[in-house]
C-alpha cells in the first residue's frame, strides 16, 4: 500500500488526463438533436464504459505487459512520452490527435450511439489513462492497492457522469475560454505527472543515471 497523498495524485493525475470539462463541447455538439431520454442514456453508456475500460485495464494490463515482453520501465518512459503530447494539445487548449483524430470526430458525429465510441474510447478513457492506470497499479502488487485504485476508478467515472448530466448548464455558464482555462489548467498537472513517469523510467533502464 502506498501513502494516501500517492493516491490522491493518481486520482488527480487520472482526473487531468480524462479531463471530461473538456468532453462537453463534443458531447453536446453529438447529441444535439438527441431528447433527454437518449442523451441520459449516452451519458450512462459513457460512464459505465470508463468504468470498465480502465477496470479491465487495471487487473488485465499487467498481463498484457507480460504477453509482448514489455518491461515497466521502457513503458513508463513510452506513457510518459504519450501523456505529454496530450498535455502539449492541452495546454494549447486543443484535442490532442492521440485521443482522436480530425477524421473520426467527423465521422463519429454520423453515428447513432456514440456513448462508447468515441466518447468513452478513445476520448475519455483513451490511451494516455490506460496508461496512466497500468502504471498506478505498478506502484504496488497488494489487492488492497489495487482495491484502493478501483475505487479512484469509481469514482472518476461519477465526476464523468456528473459532468456529463450538467453539460447544457456548463456549457450556458461557462464560455468556451472557462473550460479551455480549465484544460490549461489540466494540461500542466498532466505535463509535470508525465515527466516524472519519463524521468523514473529512464531511472530504471539506466540506473547510472540514479
């Protein structure tokens, strides 16, 4: 188990990197001509997938790390590298194309039920949060670590699902520069979280430099 401030920054470093203000133009732009019946229903698909997204990942991508031969270290380093190009877009309070490109959100916007996709992934629950969550769960091999970022997992997908339900109320309140100062924001936790990843990786591949 780790000390409980290590928690905190994982869920707050999780928190930065789905960053769901920053969903809401795109959600409220695909479910524009959706009533508040479908639009619940899109907004419970989005949230329910995040859970199991970063759930599956958690208890899975040990495994999966193991299946291509990947060390943690060369991982961190390469998650490191592709949670600061998303943190770049942020901080330029743009969508990062790691997340989705020009051409799926176009095409996206056509679907009929676009809760999973791209909402949940790649948008929310995206590379750089699977990530972010196999690294978190690196930190400690107990069940209760992994218990404990569970729950941080539940409850990221409520403050989802919470934003989501008052998007049409942020997006009348808030302009557009209030979330792009709140991505900024984001951005920078998420640039600093991504270059300590980087730094530990390179500690362990290299441990001269230690």
């Amino acid at each position: 188990m780790l000390d409980y401030a290590e928690y905190i920054k994982i869920f707050v470093g999780l928190l930065a990197i789905v960053n769901p203000f920053g969903a809401v133009p795109l959600f409220i732009t695909m479910t524009a001509g959706d009533d508040s019946s479908q639009r619940r229903k899109t907004i419970n698909q989005v949230a329910v997938s995040v859970l199991i997204i970063l759930l599956v990942t958690l208890f899975l991508g040990d495994l999966l790390l193991r299946f291509f031969g990947i060390s943690i270290d060369s991982f961190r380093v390469g998650g490191g590298i592709l949670i600061l190009l998303m943190a770049i877009a942020m901080l330029h309070a743009k969508t990062s194309r790691v997340r989705q490109t020009e051409e799926e959100a176009e095409e996206s916007i056509d679907k009929e039920s676009v809760g999973v996709v791209p909402l949940a992934m790649p948008l929310l629950a995206g590379p750089g949060a699977i990530s972010a969550v196999i690294l978190a769960a690196h930190q400690s091999h107990t069940f209760a670590h992994h218990l404990v970022i569970a729950a941080g997992v539940f409850l990221l997908s409520l403050v989802v699902w919470s934003v989501l339900r008052l998007a049409p109320w942020i997006a009348n309140h808030i302009s557009a520069t209030g979330i792009n100062i709140a991505t900024r924001i984001m951005g920078l936790i998420l640039a600093a979280i991504a270059v300590e990843f980087i730094a530990n990786g390179l500690k362990g591949l290299f441990p001269v430099l230690n």
